[in-house]
C-alpha cells in the first residue's frame, strides 16, 4: 500500500512541477472562470431583478467547463513525445496513473474553485461563503475530476480529443452538476437538510462509481 501511494505522489508531483513551469491549464482555466462570471454577472443583471437565486447554477457552470479544460490538457500533454508510453512501461499497477492524474485534476480545479467562490461571493450572493458549499464543491470537483480523466483517456488516442471529450463529458455529467446545483442552493437558502440530502448522495455516489470504473478500466483503455 505505501508502494502505491508513493507512486500515485510521484504521478501528482510530476504534473504539479509541469504546471508550475508551464503555466497552460491553469492559466487557462482561471482566465476563462473569471471572464465567465463577470459575462454571467454582466447579463443575468440585465435580464432579470435578482441574481441571487442564479448563483448556484452558475457557480458549477463556470467549475464544470474551466474544469473541462485542464481535463483535456492533463492526458495531452501525455500523449505528446509517446510520454504516456514511458509511464506505461514502469513496473506498477496501471491504475496509479489514473488515480494519480485524476488527483492533479483535483487540485487544479480546487485552486481555480479557491479563486471563483469568493469573487462569485462579491458579485451574487455571499451566502455562498460556508461551509455547506465548500465541502459540495470538493464533493462534486472529485467526481467531475474522476469522471473526466476516466473520459479523458477515451478521447486522448483520438484525433479529435478536443471534441471527443465534452462531447462525451458532459451528458455523462448531468446527475453530477444538476445534484451539486441543488445541493448548493440548499445550504445558499439554508433549507434544512432532510430537503435536499438525496442529491448529496448521488453526488457522492456519482464520484465512487467513476473512481471505480477508472481504476478498473484504465489499463484497458490505455492499451486500446
């Protein structure tokens, strides 16, 4: 067990290190989080009298799709040199490389999640500032990320990855997102917790299940 999380830590610090160097995904992804919200803000503003009600739903909107963008470039970039070929030829089980890719996925969303919520918290609702919400973003960010390396590596031997994975992600992703809007709404409008306590199940449900594929399946989907 210490052997294989000493190299799941060695899969997540070698992506941190890329991503420290380089820059990509995360500036990527925390360039198109904020000109979200701010177009978001901008535009529900004119539409309509209050925003408030409108944060959650908004809030995953810009977590799912920045999210998306560090998917697809965490197994490009693998894909890049045969690099993917390299970490395949290493003597441990295939699934620490899905276990420790989906971590980086992680922590990279959380970092732009660390940044989103209290501009979101400024511009539509502070509410959004607690505890409630903060543990059902890393909920549902766990599963996004589980569900979107697991796709992530269908799409990356593809010539058309770029298209292939939202294609694919997103309709899968529905339960996830539309559980984790209402979750969120709840303790935003703090509803007591029998109301919307389901959905947080299925949010959590959502994320085992795509962890378990992914550790089962990966090296299956590597090899094809």
């Amino acid at each position: 067990m210490q052997s294989y999380l000493r190299q799941v830590f060695a899969i997540v610090r070698k992506d941190l290190l890329i991503e420290l160097r380089t820059r990509e995904s995360s500036t990527a992804m925390l360039v198109f989080a904020i000109m979200a919200i701010i177009l978001f803000n901008f535009a529900l503003r004119l539409s309509v009298d209050s925003i408030r009600p409108l944060a959650p739903g908004v809030l995953w909107v810009v977590l799912v799709f920045a999210g998306t963008l560090g998917l697809g470039h965490s197994l490009n970039e693998e894909e890049q040199n045969q690099c993917i070929d390299g970490l395949l030829m290493t003597p441990s089980d295939r699934s620490v490389i899905f276990v420790g890719k989906s971590l980086a996925n992680i922590l990279f969303i959380l970092i732009i999640a660390l940044i989103v919520l209290p501009v979101m918290a400024a511009l539509y609702d502070e509410a959004l500032l607690q505890l409630g919400v903060v543990l059902t973003v890393v909920t549902g960010v766990i599963g996004y990320a589980g569900a979107g390396t697991l796709i992530a590596t269908m799409a990356s031997s593809t010539r058309a990855r770029e298209i292939f994975l939202p294609i694919l992600l997103f309709p899968l992703s529905v339960p996830l997102v539309v559980s984790a809007v209402i979750v969120t709404a709840g303790f935003v409008n703090q509803q007591p917790f029998a109301e919307f306590g389901a959905w947080l199940g299925v949010v959590v449900a959502f994320g085992v299940i795509f962890w378990t594929a992914g550790v089962l399946l990966f090296d299956f989907l590597v090899e094809g």
